[in-house]
C-alpha cells in the first residue's frame, strides 16, 4: 500500500472488520436480516470472527421494524466510534430522524469509514 492509499475493506486482513449498521425505525425486518445474516454465516462457517458487527439506532432505544418487530440494537449511533464499515438500514420516515446533526455525524462517519453502505 502507498502511503496517500486509504485501506479498503478488499484487502486481506488478520483483524475482524468492525461493522456498523444503522438502523432506522421504519425498516423492513428483511432489510434488517439480509444485511445482517450473510455477516453472522460468515463467522460461521469460518470458525472464527471475520465481522465484528454491532447494531445501533439513532436514540439508542430499539427501532421498530415495519412489522412491528423491535430490533435489539447495542447503543446510539455516535460518529466519533470507528468503524470499518458504516450501514445505514432505511425505510419509511426515515427522514423524520434526518436532523442536522445526524446528518452531520453521518457524514463525519462516512469519512473516517473504508466503505459506506445502505440498504
């Protein structure tokens, strides 16, 4: 890697790659599960801890799927933690949550991230 190369997701790594994901109330509980799952299989079979994945909310509180299913989430999302990757699970009113400082703390994230996603 050249020094002014930002490291990418695609390289081999010995560290699990940290991942957060963001998820909104209002999101499909199948969003939620297919960004989720492949990560959790995949530590799986490996045997070993490839993603290190955690889940947040905008309060910190449990959002609620479109289902009506709360999803057990670790904390409020926080800009200033690190994260290799950054994924943001959307649905309906969504754009409620979309304060100005969220907004800003998203960007400040999707920065410091290797790669940003959204589902």
């Amino acid at each position: 890697m050249t020094k002014n190369e930002k490291p990418t997701i695609f390289r081999a790594e010995r560290l699990p790659l940290k991942v957060t994901l963001l998820v909104f109330s209002g999101s499909s509980i199948m969003c939620v599960a297919s960004a989720v799952d492949p990560l959790r299989a995949a530590n799986r079979i490996a045997g070993e801890t490839l993603f290190d994945f955690r889940l947040v909310s905008v309060t910190g509180e449990a959002p609620v799927t479109t289902c009506g299913l709360p999803v057990a989430v670790s904390g409020r999302f926080d800009a200033a933690d690190t994260t290799d990757m950054l994924v943001v699970v959307a649905g309906f009113g969504t754009q409620n949550y979309a304060t100005s400082a969220l907004l800003s703390g998203l960007r400040r994230a999707a920065r410091a991230a290797r790669a940003c996603g959204g589902v």
